[in-house]
C-alpha cells in the first residue's frame, strides 16, 4: 500500500503540480485548498504526511498545524510547511509548532520529493 499524503494549499496550481508530482512516484495524494477543509481531511482520514501552507485565507496554516498536534488521531502524523514564509522566526515557529520540515516557495519539486520521502522514512522508523 502506498503511503498517503494530504496537500492543504489555497493555490491550485501549486497543489496540481505538487499532486501530479508525487503520484508519479507512487504516492497516494489528496488536497484540500481551505486550511478547514484539509482539517476535516486530516481528521477523518489522518494521512502519513501532511503538506502544508501557511498563508491561507480561512485557516492559517500554523493554527491548522497546532490543532493537529493536539489532536490524538493527528499527533504523530508527519508535516511539511510548504510556503512562502522565508522569514527565520517564522521556520522556528512552525518546527516549534510540530512541523518536521520546512521548505520555502519557490521550491525545487525534486528536493520536495526528496525530503517528503526522507520525513516518510525516518517516521516508519520511529513506529
């Protein structure tokens, strides 16, 4: 079974390329492009990992990544901030929130295989 993997961005072609991306290396992909949505996702199917964004108009994804964390069924799921927040106290927020990685936009689609599938790993080595 392919490990799963949930997208909660308000850009729609980011998410698109993102989904097209990582189903090509055989990952299973939702999206959501609204910070509630993604959490009723995250929620009611909690995915291995959960790429997300942080400026997004109903849920700001640091408050959707704290409430995730609380969350007994979504504690331990894996999270990559996925955003164009580059400023570094906004990256030690987000890694202090929870978050086991941190990429910025503009991203090299290649890296964020590479690092989706590293966090998938060390996750899996750690259940």
């Amino acid at each position: 079974m392919s490990e799963r993997i949930l997208a909660i961005d308000d850009d729609a072609d980011v998410v698109r390329f993102v989904r097209m991306s990582l189903e090509r290396e055989g990952y299973e992909v939702t999206v959501a492009t609204q910070g509630n949505a993604g959490l009723r996702a995250a929620l009611e199917q909690p995915p291995d990992l959960i790429l997300l964004d942080i400026l997004m108009p109903d849920l700001d994804g640091l408050e959707l990544l704290s409430r995730l964390r609380v969350n007994p069924a979504t504690a331990s799921v894996s999270v990559v901030l996925l955003t164009a927040r580059t400023d570094s106290r906004d990256r030690v927020r987000g890694l202090e929130l929870g978050a086991d990685d941190y990429i910025t936009k503009p991203f090299d689609i290649e890296e964020l295989v590479a690092r989706v599938g590293a966090v998938l790993r060390r996750s899996k080595a750690m259940r």
